[in-house]
C-alpha cells in the first residue's frame, strides 16, 4: 500500500492513511522527506518557479501533441542545446521521460542490428548489448523491446565487473557492440566505472551509453554528471538523463550525435508516439539548469551533505544516494514504518523492486537537509548500514 502523501514543502511531505485521503485532513502528520529526488532543491527556487508561471500564462500548459506533430517549442529546442551543451555533445532530443528516453534509444538499437544483419537466422552481423546487471528498469524493458526486433544478442555483466565485461567482449564475435551503464546506480548510490568503461571503449570499439539520470548537475565541474567527473564525457558516445531528478522538473533526454538523433526521432517509438512535455515544464528546466551553472555552491552542498552524512552516522556512503542493507524484507519494512513514527519518510524495497538487495531501506541526500535532520531521532536511526 502506498502511503498518501501531501507536500507541505520542498524537504517535507503530510501522511495521510487510507481513511483519511482527503477526508479528514486533520489528521495530517508532517514527515521530513528522505526519498526525493530534487537534490539540489531546483523544484522550488523562485527562478524557476517564475519561468513556468509566466510561460503558462503566455502559452498555457499541453503542448497538444507529440514532438513530431505539434509538441515541439522554441523552449524545446533552447533546452535541448543547453543540456547537448553541457553533456559535451553535438545535439540533444528530449523526451517525454526519462523512462521513455531509455526505451526510445534501446528500439533504434534493435531497429539498427535488424537492419545490418543479412538475414534473420545468422545474426552475426547484429548489435550485441552489454548492459550491467543492475541498469534501471527502462534501461532492461528497452533492451527487452530491441530483442524482440530479432538481430541483438544481449550479455548481462556483473555489476560493475569490468573483468567479466572485457572476457564477454573478447569472446563476442559480432561488430556492432553496445555498451549500456547507469552512471550512479539508483538503488546501490554506486557509481560505474567511468575510467575503465573509456579503456575498455578504446580497446573494443563500442557504442558507450551512459544513463546518467542522478548525476546531471550535481556531478562534474560544470555539472554535466558522472562523466565531466572522470574526465570521460567525450567517450560517452550516448548520454541519456532525466529532468526529474535534480533539474527538479519532469522530462527525459538524450545527448547524441545529430546523426543519433534523426535516427531516434524517426525510428524510436517512445518518442515519436507520446506528448511531450508542456512548455511551462522545458521553460522552468531551462531556467533550472541556467540556475544550476550560476549557482554553483549548491552541487557543492550536496558534497558537503555526503561528507557530514558520513562523519554524523559513520556509514561510508559514497553519493547522495543512500542504500541500506537492513536484513529481510520484513525488518526494511519495519525501519521504514519506524521511521515514519518519528516523521521520516524512507523507503523499503521489496524483492520485486530490488532482488539483489535482499532488502534495503533507500533514502537520498537533499540539499536542503541539515545535521540536525540527518541525524533524527529515531531510535532505529541508522540500522546495520
Ligand atoms: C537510472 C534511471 N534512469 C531513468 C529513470 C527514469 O526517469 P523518469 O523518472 O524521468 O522517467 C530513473 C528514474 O527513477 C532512473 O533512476
């Protein structure tokens, strides 16, 4: 069962139970959220608040159709340079999520290996895809869908393991290869190995596709995510993130090359077949990201929180994204009802959700939070990390 939530702030949520969903708001009790994705706090900054009022009043909210029909602004496009600009890349598509952007770009894969290979039943002309065993799930249902096109062999490494990636790229006889990351791990809060992914690219030729949907902004320099990091951007041929996460806003990408592009928008049926996103959301985006580039303390900040996170609790996490084994699946749901008791609001995975984690509590690090916060008081307060 869902918990009904109600947003009292950028950093708090109300909790409502069954019966009281909207019936007795009296009952209303204030939880500090751990859960969200707004890192760096955009969703709320009075710039871009202001950027969606005055296009909404200028132009209204539906875009009335998909990219490809009506649904594509001036505002579409002046954030689709800005973010090809700041993922180091020729172009960039926007999509109507970042669900949709991965399931877009795995189809044009598929489309591509069903085009080169010579016949249906000899393959070896197809795409092969290595996609690490813990890739978000639009990253496995659009692999899934590339399958169903016929000529793609798909390859699942172990998390990370660039040993296990590297002998299943030697032992691959197939020309095209893809190889698909998430750039920090939604669940785990671990980052992919940039650095040796750029060795192993150079080494094999592949089709490098980094799905950096929590490190846009808050990663690299200039914010351009997990890849301006490590200094890899330019061996990422594909960079696929989300306007959800920190952008603070809702909608999905894909960095590329113009050539990538036109085949996506002519082939990728995620895109071509879906609204896109309202103009009053692409213009608070814009003005999320110009704000992101402005004020830098605030990628600082979250640093900072991980830092002090890790001095208060003594759990060595190493991003903004906190992943807690807990035990069974039973004990992940009990911390995250006793967090809840002392208004907190964590997530429990179950089995469904996140298999490999037999089972966690999840939380995430918002810039808004402070010490006092982070270190609560709950009894259960940080258990087994
Ligand atoms: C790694 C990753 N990719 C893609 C997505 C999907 O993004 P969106 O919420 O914009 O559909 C998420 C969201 O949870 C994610 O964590």
């Amino acid at each position: 069962m869902f918990p009904v939530l109600v947003m009292t702030s950028h950093v708090t949520m109300k909790i409502l139970s069954e019966c009281e969903s909207g019936l007795c708001p009296k009952l209303f009790r204030k939880l500090l959220l751990f859960s969200g994705n707004d890192y760096m706090g955009l969703s709320s900054h009075p710039t871009v608040a202001e950027a969606a009022t005055k296009v909404a009043q200028d132009y209204g909210m539906g875009t009335r159709g998909s990219a490809l029909i009506c649904g594509y602004t001036t505002y579409h496009r002046l954030l689709e340079s800005c973010l090809a600009e700041s993922k180091n890349k020729e172009d960039c598509l926007l999509c109507p999520t970042g669900f949709s952007a991965n399931m877009a770009f795995m189809t044009v894969v598929g489309y591509v290996g069903s085009l080169s290979a010579v016949n249906e039943t000899d393959c070896q002309d197809g795409v092969a895809i290595f996609s690490d065993a813990l890739n978000h799930a639009s990253i496995i249902d659009g692999i899934w869908l590339a399958e169903r096109q016929g000529c793609v062999q798909v390859f699942i490494y172990r998390h990370c393991d660039m040993f296990h990636l590297n002998g299943l790229l030697l032992n691959c006889m197939m020309k095209k290869k893809v190889v698909v990351t998430d750039s920090l791990f939604s669940m785990d809060g671990d980052l992919a190995p940039m650095v040796q992914l750029s060795k192993l690219r150079k080494k094999h030729g592949f089709l490098l596709v980094v799905d950096d949907a929590h490190g846009t902004l808050v990663y690299g320099k200039n914010g351009g995510g997990v890849p301006e990091e490590f200094g890899c951007a330019n061996d990422v041929d594909i960079c696929i993130g989300t306007l959800s996460k920190a952008v603070g806003c809702h909608g999905g990408f894909i960095a590329c090359s113009k050539r990538w592009k036109q085949l996506i928008q002519s082939r990728g049926r995620a895109f071509i077949f879906s609204t896109s996103t309202p103009v009053p959301i692409i213009a608070a985006a814009h003005a999320a990201v110009t704000v992101a580039k402005k004020e830098t303390w605030r990628r600082k900040a979250i640093w900072n929180q991980v830092q002090e996170f890790r001095t208060l609790t003594g759990i060595p996490i190493t991003s903004h994204i906190i992943s807690l084994i807990v035990g069974s699946e039973e004990q992940a749901l009990k911390a995250s009802r006793v967090k809840q008791a002392h208004a907190e609001m964590w997530l429990s995975y179950n089995s469904n959700q996140a298999p490999h984690l037999t089972y966690a509590g999840y939380g995430s690090l918002l810039v808004q939070h402070t010490p006092k916060m982070i270190l609560g008081n709950s009894p259960l307060h940080y258990p087994n990390a």
